[in-house]
C-alpha cells in the first residue's frame, strides 16, 4: 500500500499520460538494502584481513612481543595460540558472509547481473583493500578487533572447535621460525640498507658487530694468525742486555715467543712484565727468564674454539702449527676478538702500519 508520492511527473506523448513515482515504502527498502550490503561488506572485509593479519603473527614472535611490554600482542596471543580453530573461525565467517552478499544481491538483480557485482565488491572490497592494509598493521588492527574476533569465536565454536581438534592432532604444534646463521646474515643486511633503519634502535656499529659475530666462528686460525716469518720472536741464545731490552721496548710486545733454530720449534714465552721486576739483571740467557708453558693450536681450528680455548686456559697466546707439526705462526686473543669488533690499536701503532701489515 503506498502511503504517499515523493514525486510524480505526467509526460503527454501521442494522448498518452505515462506517471513516474517512488513511494516512502521503496525508500526505506533501497535505504535497507544499502545498508545490509554496507554492513556485509565491512564483515567480509574484516574477516579476509584478520585472516591474513593475525595468522602472519607467529606466537613465538608475540611472547617476544609480550615481554617487552607490547600490549598489542597481549591482546592478540590468547587467540593466536589456538591457530587452528581462530583459523577456522575467520574463514568460516569470511565464507558465510561471501555466500550472504551472493544470495543477498541474487535477490535484488538477475542472476549473472547478481554475479558480477557480489564478485567484484568481495573481490575489491572484501578482499584486495583489507588485505593489503592488514598485512602492513596487522598487530595493531589485529588487538582493534580482538573483541570481534572473541564474538564470532565463541559464536562458531560447536562448529569450528571439530575442526580445530583434527588439525591439532594430525599436524601438532606449530613450529617457530628457525633461522639458518646464513639466513639471519642476510636478515641483518636488509635491515641495515631499510631507508627507514632510523626507526630500529640498532645503531650502525651493532649490525657490524652482530655480523661479524654471526661469521667470525666459520673462519680458520690460519686466516687471522700472524705468519711464522712475520713474528717478533727471540732465539735460545738470546741474552738480555741493556741493548735487547730496548728493543723489546720498541716492539711493544707482552709475550715474546723463544725459538730454537736448531729443533725448530717454540721452547718457551717470554713475558716482558717479568723483566719490569728484575730492572738491574743485565746479560741474563732468555732461557732463565721465560716461562716454558707453551699452548699449540692447529691453523685448520675455527676461532669459536680458539676462543673458548683462550678462556679455558687463561692465556692470551697460542703457538700455531700445521698438519706436519711444524711451527706456522701465532694467534692471540686480539687476533680473534678484532674478527669481532674490528681493528684495535693500542699505543705503539698507527693507522699507516696497520693497513700495510694487513696488505700483506
């Protein structure tokens, strides 16, 4: 029954009176109509992005989240837990309202007319545009509708808590992500060339520090020691005088290695603090002065070890050898720690020398 006309129009053509007219009635029914598509869509939308968004958080990387005080990821990871039945509960809402815009505009147009229209607004509104935007915001939109999510989860659960079950059991756990030390190389690179690393609390001289931690351990004593040839030592017949103390000052060396040229091999080290306490011993023999103590190294050993070594024994010095058991160089603890924190340099170099003795 129409109540009233909004408006009316007569147009005479050829002694025919034609009358156009929208009733109250027909305005509130587009007005509905509007509304329920409206409202579908915006459910349609939020189902296909929480589905991406939330199962892209991985609970592992949420309790990391949690303990550094991210209320965000408190909210989200009671859910996320329970992957299998939050999964199944998006996707169940997500088809259900899918198949109700179908059904929906069935009703109101004709069936491919119908067909075209549901197709392209789920696929552009309730697919592509919250998916995109939920893939970049997902913790935060994520924790903006978990009270939803809490809604359809319980709403669903005789129906998807099944489901749920047979997927825990056939599958297990959901595993963390595991990354090879290759993989969180390359990961630290990409994080340090992002133009908006300015955002990360990691300063430039921690991704260096953190790399070089990652692959220090893959490198041999033979890369970092100093060659047998290349080595301050002193041999079996050495005697300290006024003239060879001198030198050993110019040197700037701790811990002097002695060397028999006839056996060739390493007899002793000489520590140059022993001789700060003895200041009036002249024309003393090497021998008397160092200590016999001598740790060996293969140059084939990777520097994690050498490291763990160098605390084991509280030494600061190995004397490297080769495959044939002859003396090939020597490492110390500053060869390893500077495959770490770059070159050191202390008092008695510069930079000039230090770039030549790396040259060669």
């Amino acid at each position: 029954m129409v109540l009233s006309v909004i408006y009316t129009k007569d147009i005479h053509k050829n002694g025919i009176f034609v009358s156009f007219g929208i009733s109250i009635d027909d305005l509130f029914m587009a007005l509905f109509n509007y509304v329920v598509i409206i409202v579908l869509l915006t459910l349609s939308a939020l189902f296909s992005g929480l589905i991406l968004g939330l199962m892209s958080l991985g609970p592992y990387s949420l309790l990391r989240k949690i303990k550094m005080g991210n209320a965000d990821a408190k909210k989200i990871y009671p859910l996320r837990r329970r992957g299998n039945q939050l999964l199944s509960t998006l996707i169940f809402g997500n088809v259900a309202v899918n198949s109700v815009i179908a059904v929906f505009l069935g009703s109101l147009t004709g069936g491919v007319i119908a067909s075209l229209v549901s197709t392209g607004l789920i696929v552009i509104f309730g697919e592509i545009v919250p998916q995109a935007v939920f893939s970049r915001h997902a913790l935060r939109f994520g924790a903006r509708f978990s009270w939803l999510v809490y809604f359809f989860f319980y709403l669903f659960y005789p129906l998807t808590w099944p489901i749920a079950f047979v997927l825990d059991k056939a599958l297990g756990k959901e595993l963390p992500s595991v990354f090879t030390k290759r993989e969180f190389f390359l990961f630290l690179e990409q994080q340090r060339d992002l133009q908006d690393v300015k955002s990360s609390d990691i300063e430039e001289h921690e991704f260096s520090l953190l790399q070089k931690g990652l692959t220090f351990s893959e490198k041999t004593v033979r890369d970092v020691m100093t060659p047998w040839k290349n080595t301050y030592y002193l041999t079996r017949s050495t005697r300290l005088s006024k003239v060879s103390r001198l030198d050993l000052h110019r040197q700037g060396c701790s811990r002097i290695p002695v060397y028999d040229t006839k056996e060739k091999k390493v007899i002793g080290i000489l520590y140059v603090k022993d001789l700060i306490s003895m200041p009036h011993l002249n024309d003393i023999p090497v021998e008397k002065m160092m200590r016999p103590m001598i740790h060996y190294i293969m140059d084939t050993d990777k520097l994690d070890k050498v490291l763990n070594l160098f605390k084991k024994n509280h030494v600061h010095l190995f004397i490297v050898v080769n495959a044939g058991h002859k003396v090939a160089g020597i490492i110390t603890l500053e060869d390893v720690l500077e495959e770490i924190v770059g070159e050191i340099m202390d008092e008695h170099e510069n930079e000039e020398e230090v770039f030549e003795e790396g040259r060669k």
